[in-house]
C-alpha cells in the first residue's frame, strides 16, 4: 500500500505523515530530507548548481538512506544539518534540477519497492506514484504555516528565530516549489484535500485514517 502525502512547506506533512505510519504499522518515507541531503552534500563541497556537469558527477557520489527515519548522507547522521538555514535557502534551488529529481524519484520507488509506506513531499501523487492507492493534499494559510516553523525553532531553542523572516522563506519556496517547470508543486486531480489550518494534528491524522480501508 503506498498513501501519497503533498502539500506546501509548513502544512504539517511530516508530523502527521509519521503519526499515520505509526498508526498503521507501515513505513514512513521523507521525501524532503532527501533533496535537503544532496543540498547539504553540494554545500559542504562547494558544487556549483548551475553546472550540470559538476552536478552529474556530484550526484554519483552521494548515498542517501534512512534508519528508524533517521536521515543518512554517506553513513552520516545529517538531521540536524538539513534543518538548518543554509539548506532552508538553497533546498528549492537544488530539487528544481531535473538530474537531481530523476535520481530521487528513482531511489524513492526503490526504497518503496513490495512495501506499504506513506511519503511526504510534493510530488508523491503525481510523479512518484501516480498510481499510490491514497493520496492527500494538506495545505494552511501561509500565516498559520509561518507560525508552526516559529514554534519549533523556539522549541528547538533558537532563540533568534524571526517570524517574519520564516514567513519570507515560505513564501520563498512556496514560489520556486510551484513555479519550478520540472514538475511544480500540483494537486494530484484524484487527492483529497485537507485545510490543516483550523485543526490539530490528531484531527487531521484522524482525518487521513478515516479514508484508510
Ligand atoms: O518538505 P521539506 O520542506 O523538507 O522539503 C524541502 C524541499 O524539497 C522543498 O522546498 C521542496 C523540495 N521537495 C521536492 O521538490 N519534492 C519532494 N518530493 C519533497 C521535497
């Protein structure tokens, strides 16, 4: 069984796409700390983006993979890093390239393979698995979004956390993620979808559970 999470940055993908795993028994896969681990690799070694050759060559040495869904780069535990801003700011960038989606669809069906998963990310019900058995749109206002990311960077304990800067950088990627020409953030037509603006996470894993039959 593969259930299909999409939806904007901020909409609650992750927190409840894990919670509905746990409910069910089955496997979570974050999608988005896939394109933030490549992120960080071309970071960390200075690989020019806008050179696809570099990026090519690049790609071939990276290794991504997950244990207890804990994101791996090459056998190192990266959750922290691919959370931080230096990632925030280029992540829209690096998954806009058509080489970089290719391998990670690639690598996203591969680890999806004669399992029953739920994925998170943007293009899960349209490109990854159009076929998936459920699929779910989650979006909220842009305010309330912003509000989220604040929180958890208080809750993380940064304490120069903006909340007009977190807003910016959402409605940052919201722009690139949809207006990208390599498959944009999109509905998938057959999604349902769910406003997670006005309702807490349990509603909305509820919510998600209750189409599961
Ligand atoms: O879900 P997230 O915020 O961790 O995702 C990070 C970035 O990765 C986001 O800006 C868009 C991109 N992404 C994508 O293009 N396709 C996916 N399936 C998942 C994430």
């Amino acid at each position: 069984m593969i259930i299909a999470v999409d939806g904007p940055a901020g909409a609650g993908k992750s927190t409840i796409s894990k919670l509905v795993a746990k409910k069910l028994g089955i496997q979570y896969l974050d999608t988005g700390a896939m394109y933030r681990a490549v992120t960080l690799y071309f970071l960390e070694n200075n690989v020019d983006f806008s050179n696809i050759d570099e990026v090519e060559k690049n790609l071939d040495k990276i290794h991504i993979d997950f244990l207890n869904n804990i994101p791996f780069l090459n056998n190192i535990d990266v959750s922290k890093q691919i959370r931080e801003k230096n990632v925030n700011d280029n992540v829209s960038a690096v998954s806009a390239l058509a080489i970089v989606r290719e391998k990670m669809v690639d690598l996203q069906r591969k680890m999806s393979n004669n399992k029953s998963v739920i994925l998170d990310g943007r293009d899960i019900g349209t490109v990854v698995f159009p076929n998936a058995n459920y699929k779910f749109f989650l979006v909220a206002s842009v305010d309330l979004r912003a509000q989220r990311r604040y929180k958890e960077e208080l809750e993380k304990g940064n304490k120069s956390a903006n909340i007009d800067d977190i807003k910016k950088s959402i409605e940052n990627r919201d722009y690139i993620d949809s207006t990208r020409t390599v498959t944009p953030l999109k509905k998938a037509d057959d999604a349902i979808q769910i406003d997670t603006s006005y309702m807490n996470i349990e509603e909305v894993v509820e919510s998600i559970i209750s189409y599961i039959k």
